[in-house]
C-alpha cells in the first residue's frame, strides 16, 4: 500500500516576505489526540525549533523524519526529534 502525504498552501498572512513562525512540530495523525502535550513540549523550546515526534520506532518513518530534519537544518533550524511515549511530558 502506498501511502501519500501532502500538505496544504500557508494562509496568505503567512505567505508575504519577512514572516517566520516561532516554533512548530510535525506530529503523526494517530498522535492527534494528544496534541496539546506536543504543542506544550514545542512551546517550551526556544524561538526557531523544529519538533519532530515519531509515534513508533519504524526504520522507514525514521528515515523521513531524519531528512526533514536535515532539510530543516541545512535552512538554519534547530530541530528535535522525539520519541511518543505514554507520557509526552
């Protein structure tokens, strides 16, 4: 089974020059329901961090998360990675 992943166009305030998000966090769908405990981690970072939150151990997801994450480092981001856990926090 092939599994496919988009992600949808930034609203336009976000969209003009000189604009940059202080943190976020790029968590799997069947984290969802635990959201505010990564939204909680994300804001305790500092200004500018990627948090990236893999919800199993699976070599494949690793390997994509571990290429955003150099992406995102290669563009000046200090980036995360987390392990879910039963207890985020």
């Amino acid at each position: 089974m092939k599994t496919q992943c988009h992600s949808t166009r930034l609203p336009k305030a976000l969209r003009r020059p000189n604009i940059q998000l202080d943190n976020f966090s790029l968590v799997p769908a069947s984290l969802l329901p635990d959201l505010s405990a990564y939204q909680a981690l994300s804001d305790r970072q500092p200004k500018g961090t990627a948090v990236l939150v893999l919800s199993s151990p699976s070599l494949s997801l690793r390997r994509v998360y571990l290429a955003v994450a150099q992406v995102l480092r290669a563009k000046g981001r200090t980036v995360r990675i987390y392990s879910a856990s039963p207890s985020p926090l």
